[in-house]
C-alpha cells in the first residue's frame, strides 16, 4: 500500500516536472517561433484599418514584459492623426504593448489582441475651428463584411495608459485640456456594442482652459468610473463617476450621446457637505502656497449641470445651472491680526440655451463678518439685457484695509472706507421706459488698490454715488456720481456727473484728468496692452437729451477737448482693431470735431479731419443717427482688410484664410466722406490716386463722382453697396474707362482673366463703358443669375492673337486671312440679365473680309452665336455660321437656325438699387459653386440676313 502511494506521488512529480518543462519551453520558445509571425500581423492589421503613418523602432515578444500574458511589444512608437494632422503625431510612446490570446496563435485563423499597455506616451488630440479632428484614423468600409485570415484582430478588454502625457486642443469649442503624469486602466468587452467600461485614473497635474481663460491648473485628479457605452447609437452612459480634485470629492454622473448634427448631454457634477479647505485646494496654483499659511473652518456644496442639446445649425445649447452654498465659513491667515468669519453663501445661477440674456441668479445670501465690520447681499434677477426683473439689498460697512489684513493675499492690497445700502425692486424695461424702485448709495472714502502686477497703486479713491428711483418710472430716475476721483502715477483723473430724468436725460458732466490705459491696465492684469496709450481729458457736458434731438443748440453747454493718443479700438463691422496714434476731438455743443486724427487699420493708413453732429444724442439714445463730414487721406488703402476672414487648417496641416461673409454697413451712420487715396489694394488690384466722395447712410455704401488710376488707364467710377445679414450683398456698379492696355488687364487683374478669358493672347487698346448690379454670396463674389447689366466695349486697336473661336472659323471655312486678326474702331454693346449676354449686332473687317457677330452666350461658357462672312471685294456675297457648344469646345456650322440658350432667372431677384431696400428679410440664395465660373468675353455676332 505504502509503495503504491509513492509509486503515485513520483507519477505526479513527473507530470507535474514535464507540464513545467513544457510550459517553460513554451514561454521561451513560443516568443522566438512567432515573433516574426505576430508582428508581420499587427503591421497589416493597423494598414488595414488605420489611416495615420505607425512607425516604431523593434519589436519584442515576451511572456515576463506582462505576465501571464503573451505581449508584443514595440519600442520608441509613432502613430500619426487623421485629416487635417496627417503630418503631426496622434500617440508617441516609448513602448506600447498587445497582449495577445496564445490560443489564437497557435490553433486560430487570427491572432487576436485582448489587451493594450501604453507606457510614457504622449497623446496629441487635435481638433480645428470646421471640427476635424485627428483622431478619426481608423478606416471604416462597410463593404469589407469578411476578415481576412493572414491579419491580427481588436478583442480588446484591457487598456492601460501609465506615467503619459495628454493634450486636448479643440479650437471648435475653445477647449484646452493637459494631463501629466496620467494613468489609466480601463477593464470591459470593448467589442460588444453594449458593454460597461470600468475605469480608474490618476493624473498629477491637470490643467482645463476654456476661450483662453484657466479654470483648474496643475490640479491632481483621481477618479474611479463606471461608464455604459453604446458603439451601435454613439451613447455615452456616466453611471457612477468618483473624482478627487486635489482633495476636493466629486460626484460625476450623466450621458452624453452624438447626434447626426451634434450632440446631446446631461452632465451632473457635485460636491455634497465638503470642508471649505478642501474646496480652495482646487482652486489656481498661485493661492497654494496663502492656503498653507490659512486656517480655514466650514462646509460648503456646489452642484453644476448641463444639460441639453448642442446643434449649431440650429441655435441649440444646453443650460448650465450652478449652485454653491457656504455655511459657517472662517478664513484666518497666520498674519491676520483677525479672521473673516461667519461667513454664508447660498448661490444659484441659470443659463438656458447659453443665452445671456435669460440669465437667471438667485443669490438669496451673502454675508461675513470682519472684526465687527460686515457685509450682506441678497440678489434676485432674471433676464439681462433689455429687461430684468430684480429684486436686490445690499448693505455695507467695511473698513477695506481690515478686509486686506484679515486674508493676507499675496501681493494685493486694499485701503479706504466702504459704505453701501442699496435697496431695488421691480422690472428693468427700455421698451416700456420702466426701472425697479431703487434707492441707493455707494461711497468710498480714501481708497487704495495695489496688485502685483505694477508697483505703484491706484490711490486717493474718493467715489460717491446715489441712484433714486422713486416710482419705477425713467421720468423719475436719476443717478448722480459726485465725487469720482483717484490718482495714478501723479496724475489726478476727476470725474462729476448728473443724470436726472431718464425718459429725457438731463445731464451734466464734467471731466479732467489723464488715464494712462496701459498703466491702469497693468495694474490688474500680467498680459498688458498692446499699445501704451492715454487718454486725456477736459469736458464739460451739459444739457437736455430733447434740446439736442430737436435742434435746439442753444439751450447745450457741451465744451471742452478729449485727446487720446495709441488707443486700440474694436468693432463688430470691422475684422482687425483700430489702432488710433494721435486724435484731438474738441466738443462744441452737438458737434465733435476731429483735428490731427492719424489711424492705422491693419496694412492701412489714415488720417481724417471734419466733426460728428447729433453726437450726445446718439450716445445718450438708442436708433439715433450719426452724422458727419470727413476729409480722409491714405497712402496705403487695403480693402482687403476689411473683408470678415476666417482662418482653418488644411489637409496639408498649414493655415488657410477665407472670406467668413461680407462685409457689414452699420445702419446708424450718415456720414460723408471726401476720400484721397494714393494708393488702394482690392483683391490683386491695385488702384492708383483714387478721389470721391463716400456716402455711408441707411446700412449702405455710396461712392460717386471718383475718378482713379488702375493698370495705367484714368477711369471714372461710381458704386453702391449695401448687405443684408452677414451672408448676402447688393452692389449696383459703374466703370468708365476710355482707354487701357488689354494684355496689362489680363496679367495684372485676376477677375479680368476669370472673366475675360480670350484677353490671353490679345495685344491693344480697348474702352469700357459698363453698369452691373447684381448680389454677393458670403465669399463676396457674384451670384452670376442675378447680374443685370449694360454697356459698351470698344475696340480701339487690338490684336486677337489664339482666339480659338476665330481659329475654328478660319480653319471650318478655309481661310487663314481671319486667323489672329487685327481689330480697330468696334463698339460691341452687350447687355446681361439671367445669366445670359446679349451680343447686339456688330462689323468689323479682316484682310477684305466683312465679318459681323450678334448672338447669346451664357456666364457658365455656353455660345449661340450668329455670324456672317462677306467674302471679298465687296461682303454682297457671304457664308452665314452658326457658334454652338461651349467656350472652351466651340461647335462651327453652316447655317442661320439655332436654338435660344435657356435662361436662368435668380429667385430672390436683385433689390432695386435706387429704391429702399424691402425690411423683410429675403433667404439666401443657394450657391451651386464657391467659385465664378470663367467665361470668355461675348464674342461679336450679327444676324444673318
């Protein structure tokens, strides 16, 4: 019996001793028989199925690198993004890793991929202004329903990201994400179409900036989710979501699911009963180290959403909603002679559809004590903009340096007293002229600010103000602001104001003193300005908002200078900012006078002298009209540069700049301005000495009685121009031009080549003499269907040289003697409406040929022509001829019947130019082609008798 158990256990120990062996010959040879096997398949399956460049340096094969796992690992790895970053990495690693079924490899058709390990990555996702991102590298064909046998295949259920980097750049959305030092494990069927992601991350230092502002930086993150995915609808399903920001808890849950057109989400962020520390650890870095040095008590919760859908092309965005309370809030800093305590908020804001004018707050308290000074607020609104409804107290006594010394926040100071009681209840209506019943004051006496951004403060603050409005109605409201004065650098800035009657403005300001805007600026912000410039002033403005708009002048007392010198100004008509370098304004009653008024507009110069009138009642009402006269000078006009532009990047990863929709009129300008312009730039043209009087009125753009220099010929000019929306112009335009060089308009006019396409050849002098009207789409061309037209070219002396349609003649006819010829003394009028040109009938002679032209063509390059050959001496005799086909394929025949070209008539039709323009909006005109179709020039046709 004995010997048979130990016949039994040396059994065991031998087939346990040769499973081992054989095992461990398997885990050594296994990688050396299949190395070469398994990479070839990795490298056709990521050919097959990824459109960005992989390339990586070796590549192993181990059982130890993630044991038990069979893993091919490939060392020093850089995989490429899709369109538009073909050429910048998605994903560099110093290894990545596939852990692989060893059944696959030995008894499958494919060796399948179960798990991924990236080690010191660096992930680069990219997304640009149009949306394209350069993580859509994987290449989907629906066609493709089998897999081949020789490939690797995805049946991943383990992803593991550790010590990388991450970048989020998404331009569309202004979004800017960096991770350091992230981690990364995800767990879960990834191959199902439903299957749950379980995940754990860990980032040292994250950093989130939204439209170039930074809300988290250098935060340490930690979060264990749980997330249902749907690969069949694009669903995304938060389902238990834990986050720690430094030590802050959170609570994320939610869904996030794309739409065909955008996208769809419901986001829950909160932190519930979390100590107020814990809440300042995820604010900026820079307040790190006065927290260290801070002891703070309390609890606080906040709680965002969002929730909604984003679909651009429909206006359609979600609405945030935000809610922090603090209860039994105390801040004391280790230098505070005392703390800031008993402090209580209670925040709730809402943002529907993002839109701010249905911003709603309901700040229902804010308190805090500071050594026996205190401060309560309560705020209730809704709507913003033109109409509010609020309800509102606020109620202080502070003494600021005790609010400074108690928070101890580096390198910023506060002094001076600070009372406020301020009570405001009701609606706030432009349109009904109605405002809450308000009673208020606001004083501070002997102020000071210092920041560390500048070393000298803002210092003597003296500010009182008084709002009244006693029964809700603008009649009876009236803010008066006396005094507002500070000094900076040694320059007193002193600031007097009265508004009385807000129904007829009674005002009465006065002003002196210099602001050094750059200076100012500094003190609160690292960025600084561009320029470095001031404004000085020495105002006194006083009067009635009726005297003004009903002309009686007398009654103002408006005086005094306003200098300003290196101001950058915006606008939303204008695409670049205004740079203003010197600009004396002197007030004189309703007008403003400009003197030494020098400009800069991106490449352009200006410089101005005139006035502004109606200029107080414009400022103080709304729908009011400024008016002006204006002498402007120019050496440099780029009216390029006023055209709105968007930039993107292309499939070769560099930037391209594009119209972005025409350009804007305001609609509250009338003003008129004698221009003189040495030199103009428009498109490729450049215009030499361009003089005329500019009319700006009623949202239009007049230009008359102009004369200018272009490729060497004197014309006469007039224009009109007026938009409608951001998408859509109208254009009325006049040329007279007596005399030009042809071949000059061709190589130097790029809209002369586009158009007149035949001119490439031709030498000599020609005359234009034409009015066009029409519309421009959003890329400021025109919309060829609506252009209406008419006028002359005369042919003073030109060589035709490689006119096909004239070679095809002479070659169908057998005469060489019409081929290349010369043409002198032609009028050719032409007319053009629904997108055909009509050739009225004209001759000419040709080495004793008598040839006449008339006929249609259309702006697309279809002919219809008619032309007649008189045959020498005399043309009695002559062979009548028929231009069918196209520009480019011109049809000759014999003959005298042909059919008419069809017209195509525009829908919207063109607004009549000299009439007012309807106030109904009219729809944007459908655009077959972003481009203008290139047409030769109508070519000269008679009708055969």
């Amino acid at each position: 019996m004995e010997k048979s158990k130990k016949s039994l256990l040396i059994k065991i120990l031998k087939v346990t001793g040769i499973t081992f062996v054989i095992s461990l010959l398997l885990i050594v040879l296994l990688p050396i028989i299949f190395a070469d096997t398994i990479t070839e398949k990795v490298k056709v399956l990521a050919n097959k199925n990824l459109e960005g460049e992989l390339n990586f340096n070796e590549s192993e094969l181990s059982f130890f690198k993630h044991f038990p796992s069979l893993t091919l690992t490939l060392h020093e790895l850089n995989l490429n993004g899709s369109k538009p970053y073909k050429n910048k990495s998605l994903v560099s690693a110093k290894e990545i890793s596939f852990g692989i079924d060893v059944w696959s490899v030995v008894f499958g058709n494919q060796t399948e991929i179960e798990e991924i390990y990236l080690e010191e990555a660096k992930i680069n996702v990219l997304v640009n202004q149009k949306g394209e991102a350069n993580y859509n590298i994987y290449k989907s064909d629906s066609k493709d329903t089998t897999t081949s046998s020789e490939s690797a295949s995805l049946k991943l259920e383990n992803i593991q990201i550790n010590n990388s980097q991450l970048v989020y750049n998404d331009k569309s959305t202004k979004i800017l994400i960096e991770a350091k030092g992230f981690n990364y494990k995800g767990k879960g069927d990834l191959l199902e179409s439903n299957f749950s992601l379980k995940t754990s991350a860990k980032i040292d230092s994250l950093s989130f900036t939204y439209d170039k502002s930074e809300y988290l930086k250098n935060k340490k993150l930690k979060a264990d989710l749980i997330t249902k995915i749907n690969t069949n609808s694009l669903s995304f399903v938060f389902e238990k979501n834990d986050l720690v920001i430094n030590k802050l808890p959170v609570e994320f849950t939610g869904f996030f699911d794309f739409l065909k057109n955008g996208y769809q989400m419901d986001f829950k962020l909160k932190t519930e009963d979390s100590d107020l520390d814990d809440l300042f650890t995820a604010l900026p870095a820079e307040y790190v180290s006065w927290m260290n040095e801070t002891k703070m008590k309390g609890k606080t919760s906040a709680f965002l959403t969002l929730k909604g859908k984003y679909i651009a092309s429909e206006n359609l965005s979600p609405e945030v909603n935000f809610n922090i309370k603090v209860r039994d809030g105390y801040v004391k800093h280790e230098k505070a002679p005392y703390p800031v305590e008993n402090i209580f908020l209670n925040l709730d804001t809402k943002l529907p559809n993002l839109d701010i004018n249905q911003l709603k707050i309901r700040l229902d308290s804010l308190y805090f004590d500071v050594n026996k000074n205190n401060l309560s607020a309560i705020l209730i609104s809704d709507g913003f903009g033109k109409k509010i409804t609020i309800d509102s107290k606020v109620k202080s006594k502070l003494d600021l340096a005790f609010l400074s010394n108690a928070l101890q926040i580096p390198n910023f100071k506060l002094a001076g007293s600070l009372d406020a009681d301020i009570v405001s209840k009701g609606n706030y209506s432009k349109e009904d002229k109605k405002s809450p019943i308000t009673k208020g004051n606001f004083e501070i006496k002997n102020g000071l600010i210092q920041t560390a951004y500048y070393p000298k403060p803002i210092q003597n603050i003296n500010l009182k103000a008084n709002l009244n409005s006693p029964t809700g109605n603008f009649k009876d409201a009236s803010f008066v602001l006396s005094p507002a004065n500070f000094s900076f650098e040694g320059e007193p800035f002193n600031l007097n104001a009265s508004f009385k009657n807000f129904d007829d403005i009674n005002y009465d300001v006065k002003a002196k003193g210099t602001l050094n805007v750059a200076r100012i600026y500094k003190v609160f912000s690292q960025k600084g300005l561009d320029v470095d410039g001031f404004i000085k002033a020495d105002l006194s403005l006083a009067g009635k908002q009726s005297d003004a708009s009903n002309g009686r002048i007398a009654n103002l007392k408006n005086s005094g200078t306003l200098e300003v010198k290196n101001i950058k100004t915006t606008s939303d008509y204008l695409a670049k900012p205004f740079l203003i370098e010197n600009g004396l304004f002197t007030f004189n009653q309703d007008k403003m006078n400009f003197s030494n008024f020098n400009g800069k507009y991106g490449t352009s110069d200006i410089s101005m002298n005139g006035n502004l009138e109606n200029v107080i009642n414009f400022v103080l009402s709304e729908n009011q009209i400024l008016k002006g006269n204006f002498n402007l000078k120019s050496n440099y006009l780029n009216v390029n540069e006023f055209i709105p532009t968007t930039t993107y990047e292309t499939e070769d990863e560099t930037e391209k700049t594009e119209v972005a929709g025409v350009v804007q009129i305001p609609t509250n300008l009338n003003i008129s301005i004698q221009t003189n312009a040495l030199k103009t730039q428009y498109e490729d043209v450049t215009i030499e000495n361009l003089r005329g009087n500019l009319v700006i009125q009623n949202g239009s753009l007049r230009l008359s009685n102009s004369s200018l220099g272009i490729i060497g010929a004197t014309a006469k000019m007039d224009a009109f121009y007026k938009n409608e929306g951001t998408q859509k112009a109208y254009f009325d335009y006049k040329i007279n031009a007596s005399e030009f060089d042809i071949k000059r308009a061709y190589n130097e006019i790029k809209m002369f080549r586009e158009i007149v396409t035949a001119a490439e050849s031709a030498e000599g002098i020609v005359g234009l003499n034409y009015s066009i009207k029409g519309v421009l789409n959003n890329q400021m061309e025109p919309i060829m269907p609506s252009l209406e037209g008419n006028g002359t070219l005369s042919v003073k002396k030109v060589k035709m040289k490689g006119f096909k349609l004239l070679n095809v003649v002479s070659a169908k006819t057998e005469n060489p003697d019409i081929k290349d010829p010369d043409v002198s003394k032609v009028d050719i009028k032409t007319t053009i409406k629904n997108n055909i040109v009509t050739i009225e009938r004209f001759k000419f002679k040709v080495a004793g040929f008598r040839l006449r032209f008339e006929g249609e063509t259309s702006l697309d390059g279809k002919l219809n022509l008619k032309m007649r050959i008189g045959l020498p001496p005399l043309g009695i005799l002559g062979i009548p001829i028929k231009v069918l086909g196209t520009q480019e394929n011109p049809d000759i025949k014999l003959g005298r019947k042909s059919e008419d070209l069809e017209e195509t008539e525009y829908v919207d039709g063109v607004t009549p130019i000299n009439t007012t323009v309807p106030a109904t909006t009219t729809p944007t005109p459908t655009i077959q082609n972003d481009s203008v179709p290139k047409i030769e020039p109508a070519v000269p046709v008679e009708k055969t008798e």
